[in-house]
C-alpha cells in the first residue's frame, strides 16, 4: 500500500508541475511576434519577442538597429526585459494585442510605453 501512495503522489506532483509548465508557456506564446509602439510621441520603437527568452527592441528614428534583450523573464504578473545596451527596462502587461507598459531608462524616471502586435515598417510602408 506504501508503494502504492509513493506512486499516486508521484504521478500528482508530475501533474501538477506538467499542467504549470504548460499554463506558462502558453503565458509566454501569447507575447511571441513583432510589436510596434511610440516612446515620448515620436519615437517609433519595434519590438521583436522570438520566445520565452529572447527578444529585440529597435528604435526606427536611430536606423532600426536591434538590441538584444539581456534577460527576459514572462510570469502570471506579466513581461520583464532588461536590455542593458540601451540603458533601460521594460515591463508590461499583455492585454488582447497590446501590451501596456513602461520604459525605464537607467537613472530616470520611467516612461510609459504601450505596444500593438504588428511592424511599424509594414504599417509606414504597406506591399503594393
């Protein structure tokens, strides 16, 4: 009977952590895809999140160089990127196909910064 419960236990916690580990990475995949948005007004800033992991954030004013996300972190509570060869952090919330947000550049005040699924480039410039 002892074995038996070891088992049963066994097979609940190997539920449980299989269900989490599927509840979050559906979490994750929501965020998956390219994301535009405007930093001040003007600054058209384009967001690429490739995975759970890893992203890019590029500015188009400053010729649309990508910059790496350092770290990246998707929990219940939302979105955390540090991309440090820009100075600053994001953190945002996915609501539908936007994710609301803020900019934090290091040693100022944070900026609020939203994002809409889609590329900035596409938009400015729709296929013919």
């Amino acid at each position: 009977m002892l074995v038996d419960r070891r088992f049963l236990l066994a097979g609940l916690a190997a539920s449980g952590l299989v269900a989490g580990n599927r509840a979050f990475a559906n979490d994750a995949g929501a965020y998956v895809g390219i994301w535009s948005g405007r930093l001040a007004g003007d600054v058209v800033v384009r967001l690429d999140i490739e995975s759970h992991s890893r992203a890019s954030l590029a500015a188009l004013v400053l010729g649309g160089h990508e910059i790496p996300a350092m770290a990246m972190t998707v929990t219940a509570a939302g979105l955390h990127m540090d991309f440090g060869a820009a100075s600053g952090l994001y953190d945002g919330k996915l609501d539908g196909d936007t994710i609301e947000g803020t900019w934090s550049p290091h040693g100022q005040a944070p900026m609020p910064l939203d994002f809409v699924r889609g590329d900035p480039l596409q938009a400015a410039h729709p296929p013919a």
